[in-house]
DNA sequence: AATTAGATGTTCT
DNA sequence: GAACATCTAATTA
C-alpha cells in the first residue's frame, strides 16, 4: 500500500522521519525495479533549521522543491559526486525534509551492487546517503521534484516498529550548523546492522 | 587502525 | 575562490 499525501503533509518533520523507519522505499526507473527497507534517516526542518539548505526561509532553484507539498522527492547532489535522496514534508510554502541515510535492500539486490560496482554484498552497500541514491539508480537529477504518489518513486507500508526499536542521536557532518548540529533528530533502527558506523 | 587526499557542482563571499 | 547533508582508495605509524 502505497503511503498517501497526508501522511507527509499532516505532522511534523521529526514525527515523520520516525515514521519512515522500516517502511519499504521503491524505484523504477528505467524498466528496472528495486526496493528497500528505511532503516536510518535525518530530519530538516526547512526555516528554523540552520543545516537545511532552506533555512531562514532561502530560495534558490536547488531548494525550490523543498517548498513544495509533502510527498516529493528532494534529489540533492553533494560534493559534486553524491547523490542524495529526500522526502518533503509538510505543505507547500514550508521547507521541511527528511534525508534517508540508509537502507536494507529487499529486491533488486543484484542489481543495486551492479550499481555501485561492489563485488561483495554487506551491509556498506547502502549504509550512508550517497551509496543508497546510488543503489536505487538516483545518479541524475532528473528526479529532482518527482512526486512520491507517482509510479517513479514512491514508498509502502513496510515492517511496524515499536518506540523502542528506534534510537535517536544528533545528525552527522553538519557542524556548521551551531547549535542546531546537537539535535536529536537522526533516527536509525536499533539492533539494525543497515546503518552508517 | 586511523588519517588524508582527491573527485567535483551548486551556492555564497 | 571556499565551503558543503560524502565515499573510496591510498598512505601512514
């Protein structure tokens, strides 16, 4: 089941970043199929979050997508090289995002080390944002603003978890941010060996 | 085992 | 030009 727009536009960042963990995010691109479980994830929360591209309300034609309705795909390219993969949250105007960090492949696993040219099939596969854009067959930005209820990319119910499965820690590489690089607000399942050391 | 360099696009100084 | 929501491979000790 396929998850619907209210789910990324009727509560907050954080209470959806938790949310994710465990769902199953899906790909087709291409005529080539491949899903994966969320296993970790960081919240933006768009203005009052300085790491966010978009805080303090900043437009530019990279962050426009930010500002769109919950249920979008924020395709971010980082250093040049990296392609990262973000849900929009909230309604339109505001800038919330959810970056996933790391997944536990389901199907399409052969095709997910073709991608990333690794012979050996471990959990640093898809264990940090770059690897799993790249995994999934984000390596473009074409798919920079593609709608989650679409049939490119989009994400299912998947395994529910209880509150004590999920741990929460400040998020990583973002001390720039000041005080705002100490919140609590990456998310990654506990016990789970699919998550950035 | 731990640190470093190098790749490289978008945005801001 | 510098910094950045990173990853890999090579070098160091």
């Amino acid at each position: 089941m396929k998850l619907q727009r209210d789910f990324y536009e009727t509560s907050s960042v954080t209470n959806i970043a938790k949310a994710l963990l465990g769902k199953t995010l899906c790909t087709s691109l291409g005529g080539e199929f491949t899903s994966g479980m969320i296993t970790e994830v960081e919240a933006y929360a768009g203005q009052n979050d300085k790491a966010c591209h978009a805080h303090g309300g900043k437009r530019t034609a990279r962050t426009e997508v930010m500002y769109q309705a919950g249920g979008h795909a924020y395709v971010y390219l980082c250093y040049g090289i990296h392609h990262m993969f973000n849900v929009v949250c909230n309604k339109e105007g505001n800038a919330d995002a959810v970056l996933v960090r790391a997944i536990m492949p389901l199907e399409g696993k052969e095709l997910m080390e073709k991608r990333r040219v690794q012979s050996v099939f471990d959990h640093r596969l898809t264990t940090g944002p770059g690897k799993v854009g790249k995994a999934l067959g984000i390596i473009t930005q074409d798919h920079n603003g593609a709608d989650l209820l679409g049939d490119r990319i989009w994400i299912e119910e998947g395994q529910p978890l209880s509150e004590k499965e999920i741990c929460a820690t400040k998020r990583i590489g973002i001390d720039y941010a000041e005080e705002d690089a100490l919140k609590p607000w990456r998310f990654y399942i506990k016990n789970s060996k699919w998550v950035s050391k």
